[in-house]
C-alpha cells in the first residue's frame, strides 16, 4: 500500500496491526463512546506544520485522531474506553488524541 511507503520501523510495525481504515472505525466507537467529534484525522506534512504537530505526528499516516466531546468526560474513564478499543489517549488541553497502543 501507498501508504505505507516512507514510514519508520516503529510506525509500520503498528501499521501491520492496526491500518487506517481499521483506526478509523475504533476512533468512531470511540467518540460514538464519549459522544465525541472528530476535528483533525489525516494531515498533510503542511497542515501538520501549519497547526504545529509533531514532526512524525500519526496524523501523517492516518493513524492519529484528535475527539472533542460534547460534555467534558473524566480522563480515566475515556482512556479505559480507549484501551479497550486497541486505542492510547493522550489528553490535550482542548481535545483527546488518538492514536494506536
């Protein structure tokens, strides 16, 4: 797959187990979960830069995902809710990211 080209070890290690269209389906029980929406997915490396992510932000590989949820929900109950769906998140100030474990 295109997709797939250029990525380091580690992302394509986790790429083996969990595809993006495999994380897109757990990032939508996911926020179906938390009553959340989905505000960023797949970036360009531009739109990455421009919003200022990570160099080797998921979101380049389609494997990161930020939810903002409709009413606050407490931390350990949205990374159980998470986990259990194969999923890390990683609270921010204004969204949840996720990307896979």
């Amino acid at each position: 797959d295109d997709w797939l080209s250029g990525l380091a070890r580690s992302d394509t290690e986790v790429a083996i187990v969990m595809n993006p269209d495999d994380f897109g389906s757990r990032v939508r029980a996911y926020c179906q979960a938390t009553n959340a929406s989905i505000t960023s997915w797949g970036r360009t490396e531009k739109r990455n830069t421009m919003v200022g992510g990570h160099p080797h932000s998921k979101h380049l590989v389609w494997l990161g995902a930020d939810c903002v949820p409709d009413e606050p929900v407490p931390v350990a109950i949205a990374r159980k809710r998470a986990a259990a769906l194969g999923l890390k998140l990683v609270r921010e100030k204004s969204h949840d990211h996720l990307q896979p474990l």
